[in-house]
C-alpha cells in the first residue's frame, strides 16, 4: 500500500471531519437564532470549561468548587437536553455528524494502553482499495454459480484443441481443481494452483 494512497485517503478524512463541523455551526446558529436560551447555555458551558481549565492550572481549586462547578455544568447540558426534546431535536443535534462515531473522522483512535492505532472504518477502506485494485471486485457477478460450460465446445479434437478430451471436459476439470482447492485452502498439504497463458487472457 503506497503511501499516496494512504496520504489522499487523510486528506479525505479531515475535509470530512471539516464538513461535520461546519455543518454543525451552521445548525448552531440557525437554532440559537430561534431558541436564545440555547446559546446562553453554551457560553455559560465554555466560559466553565475555561474557568476548570484556569483552576486545574493555577492550582487554585479545592474539591467543593470542582464539585460545585461539575453540578452547575451538568444542570445546564440537562437543560439544553431539555430544551432539544422539548422543541423535536434529537438530543445529539448540536454535536457534529461524524461518519464514524469511533474516531471522529480522525481515522485513528487511542487503545487501552493510550496507544494511537488505525481505526477499523480506515483499515476497511484501505482493503476496499486493494481489493479493487486486484480486480476482484466483481465477485457479485463473477463467481462459479454463474458458471456456464456450454459455452465452451464439447467437441474432442486433438489437433484443434491440443487435448484427447472436449474443451467443455477440460474446463469441468479445471472448476472441480478450484473448487477443491477453495475447499482445502486452509489444509497445508494441498497444493497451490498456478494460472498460466497469454497476457489479457482471463
Ligand atoms: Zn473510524
């Protein structure tokens, strides 16, 4: 997997995650528009989160203003809460719509060991394009159930065909060769199948 691939495939994910957070704004700010009491709330939540933020700093907080300022902090997102349901808005309307609600968009996440790793909505399309690269991405349609041996000729002509049995015959063994080979794909011991012939054939 180059580089590039993965490099355009970031590059994708933070328009993505721009897109969700410009969208909420613009949600935001049509809907302070017609309930004010939401906006005030979420000032009063940021000048808290600043505020926390000051004390932890300074050092200058003891447990009852942490405790105080947790209580006020969720009595206001309660009444934001309230204010949604109250008005039909689902209570995650004003949070950004991120395609993936694991990593935000980010297409990494933390493990438990505080460890950065890819997310799986990353890895999964990174194989899509791999796969899509292999050219294998028509297995809906190309696969042995619409398999159709008529069409080759079950006429057995050594000089033609370079075979004492029909070309029909012969693709009939080579689809039981697969298909025992898919069967036995796990069993070390079966053999590997190679394909062979000219370039383009398929
Ligand atoms: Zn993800």
């Amino acid at each position: 997997m180059s580089n590039e691939i993965l490099n355009s495939l970031l590059k994708e994910y933070s328009q993505k995650k721009l897109d969700a957070e410009l969208d909420l704004e613009k949600r935001k700010q049509n809907l302070y528009k017609l309930i004010p009491r939401l906006e005030e709330i979420d000032n009063e939540l940021n000048n808290f989160a600043i505020n926390t933020a000051k004390n932890i700093l300074n050092n200058s907080s003891n447990n009852y203003s942490i405790n105080n300022l947790k209580q006020k902090i969720a009595n206001l997102k309660k009444e934001k809460e309230l204010i949604l349901l109250k008005n039909n808005y689902n209570v995650d309307y004003l949070k950004p719509f991120y395609e993936c609600k694991i990593c935000n968009d980010t297409g990494f996440i933390l493990d438990n060991n505080y460890k950065t790793t890819m997310c799986n909505c990353l890895k999964q399309k990174l194989l899509d394009i791999s796969f899509n690269k292999s050219n294998m991405s028509n297995l809906k349609k190309e696969n042995f159930n619409n398999f159709n041996e008529l069409i080759f000729s079950d006429e057995v002509d050594l000089s033609k065909y370079r075979f004492n049995i029909s070309p029909r015959k012969n693709i009939s063994n080579i689809k039981n060769k697969c298909i025992d080979f898919i069967n036995n794909f796990d069993n070390p011991d079966y053999k590997n199948l190679l394909f062979v012939g000219s370039t383009g054939l398929r």
